[in-house]
C-alpha cells in the first residue's frame, strides 16, 4: 500500500478528485494545510483522513517553516506527496528531501505561464490551446519533468473565470490519472523526462478551431 500526504492551502479541489478517485494501492495517509481556515480540512475529516495543519506564519523563515512542514510529512512515512492547490514556493531542501515522490499540478500547459495568473495570460498572448500540467517538482518553479498534460480550446468570449473552470475539469481528470500511474509503478525519471510504461499515443494531431475540409 503506497501512502499519500497532500499538501493544500484552500479547498482543494485536486485533492478531493484524488480520494474520490478511491485508487486502488493507495492510501491517503494525511491531508496537510498551511493555513488553519484551509476548506480542504473538513472534507478530509468528513472522510476520515488524517489532518494537520502547519502555519506557515508561525515560523520566522520559509527555511524554518519547511523544516516544521517536512517534519510533520515525514511522520507519516509517505511514498508520494502531493501538491493540490498548495500556494508555498517550497525551498530547494525541501524539493531534494522529496525528490522522485513530489508531484504539482499546474494550471497552464507547462512551459507556457508559469507562476501566477495562467488563465489571463493565456487570454493575452491570444493562444487557441491551454490546458493543465501535472509534473515533478524540481528546484525551479513549475520547470519539472512533465507527467501528464490536458487541453482545453480558449472560445471566444473566454474570461479568466470561464477559462478556469473548463481547465479546473481537466485536473480533476488528470491527477488521479498520474498519482495511479505512481502507485502502480509506472512512471519513470530518465533524462529529464518521464517515461509511462505503456503509455497509449494518439496518432496525428489536432487544431483549434477544426481546419475545415
């Protein structure tokens, strides 16, 4: 059995989609916030998970706060940690403490807007394709070894908001997707790259809008 932590700072909606998804050799050992009013803690409880919360305010230096943060994942003893909405840039310590067993899911089609406001920025460049990215984290922000990616076509008339939702579908489809491949041992680190034992391919490509006949 492969125990989980899911670290979340709000409602956590990823990680929702991730208990409900009930995957098979899975365990969620721990839902984990830095912030006491974190949504995501009552559902977690209401589905009997384990949950602590580490403050982040509580500590005088990011170093110190990771060290406190690492120190409560660990009691746990888990085999993956998951980021679901967790809004801490986490030090470099921390990211090699964990690395191999970190993922993130990003709401841009990585390396496409990375950091904040990814929905706006993808408006502005005027691009047809965004999209979600579950990834390893690495060191560098949003720059780690990509997963798995889902798109979605930017309409016209798209705002951030509506934008948001339609990509907010997709994570809910695709982290699941990768934290099962993880469990079930299929997902390997070569090069910088990850390799999924088995991964299906879809021939040819696609455009948006249709090219038409």
């Amino acid at each position: 059995m492969n125990k989980i932590v899911i670290l979340i700072s709000g409602r956590g909606s990823n990680m929702e989609a991730i208990v409900r998804a009930q995957i098979p050799g899975a365990e969620v050992a721990a839902v984990i916030a830095n912030r006491p009013d974190a949504a995501g803690l009552a559902f977690a409880v209401d589905h009997g998970i384990v949950t602590q919360v580490v403050d982040h305010k509580a500590y005088p230096s990011r170093e110190a706060f990771d060290a406190a943060l690492a120190d409560a994942i660990d009691a746990y003893r888990p085999d993956l940690v998951v980021l679901a909405g967790f809004m801490r840039v986490l030090t470099d310590a921390f990211v090699a403490r964990y690395a191999g067993r970190l993922l993130n899911i990003h709401p841009s089609l990585l390396p496409s807007f990375p950091g904040l406001h990814t929905h706006r920025k993808a408006i502005e460049a005027g691009v047809r394709v965004h999209g979600a990215t579950v990834h390893f984290v690495t060191p560098t922000l949003d720059c780690g070894p990509v997963v798995i990616q889902a798109a979605v076509p930017v309409l016209p008339g798209d705002d951030e908001a509506t934008l948001a939702r339609r990509v907010l579908e997709q994570e809910h489809r695709i982290y699941p997707q990768a934290v099962r491949w993880f469990v079930d041992g299929r997902l390997t680190l070569t090069d910088g790259r990850v390799l999924v034992q088995g991964e299906g391919a879809l021939p040819g490509g696609w455009t948006v809008p249709p090219v038409e006949a």
